[in-house]
C-alpha cells in the first residue's frame, strides 16, 4: 500500500515540476526550500547540541495552525527546558512568521515531503521525542517512519471540515478497497488524536484511527495569546486620532479575487462615513501586487504598509511617509506579515476574508477575542462550527455579499449600544473556551513524563 502511495506522489511530483519551476522563477517559491523538504538540507537541526536530550517536534502546517500553536509551544519550552523544541511549517508566509513569533524555539524548518527518504533524513537530524502536529495533516510515510523509530505523534486541535469529510467519502466510495486500509494503517502509527469537538472525533474514527487514541480537546485557537501593540498600530492609532480618521475598517485574510469585494463593502461605508480608512491586508504575499492594482482600479489613494519607515515606539510615534497620512489616502495595503493581528485592536468593523468567494473561510478569534465582531460571508466551511457558535450567540454577523457587509457596519456604528453589547459576546464567547492548551499539555506529559518543576 505504501508503495502505491509513493508512486502516486511521485508521478504527481513530475506532472507538477513545470508548475513549481513557473511559481518558483516568477516567485521565488518552492525552490527555495526544495533541498531542505527533501531532507538533503538540514542545517538549522545540525546546530542541536549533540548530547541534548530528544527535541519536541512542533509542526504548523501554515499561518492559522502556527498561531494557534505559539501558547503551547512557549508553555511547552517553560515545562521541558532541557529539551530543544523545534517548528516545522510548510508555506513561505509560515515560516516567517514563525521565525518573527518564536524566537525561543532552537530550529525553524520547512516539513519534509512524504518520501520516507525524505523523512528518515529529518527525523536522523531532529531526534525527536515526541512529534505533535497541529489540526489533522495526515502523510502516511511520516507517521510509519516515526513509528518504526518509536517516536510518538499527536495530532493536536484535529479537526476535519465538512468539505474535508465529503471528500474523503467520495474517495472511499471510489477507491475503498485501497483506500480504507491504508488510512486505517496510517492512522494507526499515530499515538493520540485530540480533536476539537465531538464531530471531528467520530468523523477521524470513521476514517480509521483507533477509537482508544481519540479524544476531545478543545480549539487552540481559542488560547491565542492577545498580540501586543505594533509600531504599525501605534503609529495608526495617534494618526487616526489626529487627523479625525474614523471609523477604521480591517479586512483580514483576504484571498484571490475577494480584495475588489472588500473594495465594494468598504465603498458603502464610505458613503456615510467619508473620513473611514480602511486596513486591507491580503493572505498571501503574493497576492500584495494584485491587492495594489485592485485599490487603483477602484479610484482610491493608498499607501503601502512597506514604504512607512517608523520609528519611536516607546510613545506611539512614528517617522514615515511624512509622519502621516496623507488627506486623499482612504486605503493602507497591509504587504507585510505578522501585524494583522494587532491591528484589529483599533477596528470599528472587522471583516474576516476568505469567506466573500468560494474559499472555506478564515479565523474569526483574533478579532472577537479583542472584543471587535467579526463580520463575515456565507463561505465559512472550514470553521462552520465556530461560525455558528458566534452568530447564535450574537457575537457576529454572517452576510451575503459586500454591499450587506457594508450596510452592517453602518447600523453598528449607529447603534452603539448594540455594537457594544456585541462585541462583549464575542470576548466573552472567546474567554469562556479556553482551556485546549491545558488539556493538550496534560496528554503530552504522558509521554516526556511530568513537568520542570
């Protein structure tokens, strides 16, 4: 089985090598780290001490899950300090942000592919003790390879979305006769499962894991640490607050295709509220070029996040295009990483991109758990629970298109009280389900044995 599977990804590896060799030359992606995801490259693991006791393996697949993960990964630094601790993602925008985030972590790296001479190269260089892997990324030679080395791996916050689950029944009302006793072996490598809700723990157990691995943890995301103030944030807030600049809007999260819809809610806005500013900050780095050909299109003033040189943080102030923003300027391109999250601190609205377009959807925590209501579309597959939970409890609002975003954050704004009432749902919603990293550390102590003292 497991060579079908490998054959499978490496004629799939070959039908891509024009894709990859077109993104990395126009991007500079995938080739990059290429040598280090096929294990042939593993610099920043040889700079481990040699006699150190067996590395905490931590590994985010992309922005979403490395946030969620920072609270247990410094929890985790705190309780075993002997132990090196170590983070792997897979996408550039990842990787750097978990270099800005955890500094205290002894190695930064990109996860190898699922080639088991891939992995046995990695896992030599780590030398883990124990590997966790946040949400459910199943590669079926990493976790047999791990299990031959006897170095248990946990999937921590698993969750499986409803389009996930469907597209697994599709394939195994295909290709069960294959397909069901692979999974079943793969999974079985795995130590323990600790999913976020009782769906997702009958929904891995359907796919094969062994009922006595699974449990129910809770959602990381929900012990997302508050991110303190930026030089960015600091900047905008003595800005906005000299110059009358209000009410500020940030779209987060934005994906391919959704920026000119921003664009659109935020123009309804503006039709009552001609002094608004709008923070538009796209998902991926490589959509900051498209982002700034849709702000033009659309007639409007911007600045870019990038060309504002600032300086004095210790009082709010800031040195940079002038020292302000100029009149005319209605939109600021967020085309950096790691500042969204502060930034929705100061928001007036909040919309959470991803969800306008055919995309699944994005977190909506960071800014609920700032007390902001995240206002998002209808296509919030991937966090359909945590939708729902925040809607029901009057801590959010789910809208059809743009202009309805727009018109929201009109009657919010006219509506202080409600706005405020709602915004207190949706700290109070955040606050009162913490708690996953507790549970997440009392199983990992199971298995390096109990805490430092």
């Amino acid at each position: 089985m497991y060579f079908i599977y490998s054959f499978l990804m490496g004629a799939a590896a070959l039908l891509l090598v024009p894709y990859w060799l077109v993104r990395g030359l126009r991007e500079g992606k995938y080739l990059a780290n290429l040598r280090e995801r096929l294990g042939l490259s593993t610099a920043s693991l040889d700079k481990l001490a040699a006699d150190r006791a067996g590395a905490i393996w931590i590994h985010a697949v992309s922005v979403g899950e490395l946030l969620s993960s920072i609270a247990l990964a410094k929890r985790l630094k705190e309780a075993y300090p002997g132990r090196p601790l170590v983070v792997s993602t897979t996408t550039i925008t990842s990787q750097s942000l978990a270099r800005e985030r955890m500094p205290f972590a002894d190695a930064i790296f990109y996860f190898p592919l699922d080639w088991s001479f891939c992995v046995r190269r990695v896992l030599l260089a780590a030398r883990p003790s124990l590997v966790f892997v946040l949400e459910t990324e199943i590669w079926p030679n990493f976790l047999r390879e791990a299990r031959r080395q006897n170095i248990p791996v946990l999937f921590i916050g698993g969750r499986i979305s409803d389009r996930s689950f469907a597209r697994y029944q599709r394939y195994l009302a295909k290709f069960g006769f294959f397909l069901r006793p692979f999974l079943r072996s793969a999974l079985g490598n795995a130590s323990a499962f600790l999913m976020q809700s009782e769906k997702d723990a009958e929904r891995i157990r359907a796919l094969g894991a062994p009922a006595e691995h699974v449990s129910v943890s809770g959602n990381l995301k929900y012990d997302m640490e508050l991110p303190a103030a930026t030089p960015l944030s600091s900047w905008l807030e003595a800005e906005a607050r000299r110059q009358g600049r209000s009410p500020i809007v940030v779209a987060g999260s934005v994906v391919a295709a959704e920026e000119p819809l921003a664009l659109i809610a935020f123009g309804v806005l503006q039709g009552e509220h001609p002094n608004a500013l709008l923070v538009l900050a796209p998902r991926k780095p490589e959509r900051f070029e498209a982002a700034a050909d849709f702000i033009h299109e659309s007639r409007r003033k911007f600045i870019r996040r990038s060309q504002l040189a600032l300086s004095g943080q210790a009082n709010g102030a800031a040195a940079g295009n002038n020292g302000s923003i100029p009149r005319d300027v209605t939109v600021i391109l967020l085309d950096t990483i790691g500042e969204l999250a502060s930034l929705y601190r100061l928001a007036d609205g909040a919309f959470v991109g991803g969800s306008l377009v055919p995309s699944g959807g994005h977190n909506i925590l960071e800014p609920a758990a700032f007390g902001k209501i995240p206002v998002f579309g209808p296509s919030m597959e991937n966090f359909a629970e945590i939708a729902a939970r925040f809607v029901t409890a009057d801590a959010a609002i789910q809208v059809e298109s743009p202009e309805d975003a727009g018109v929201a954050w009109i009657e919010l704004l006219k509506n202080p009280a409600r706005r405020q009432k709602m915004g207190e749902n949706a700290k109070s919603l955040v606050d009162s389900s913490r708690g996953a990293t507790d549970r997440a550390l009392a199983e990992i102590s199971k298995f390096l044995g109990s805490p430092a003292p």
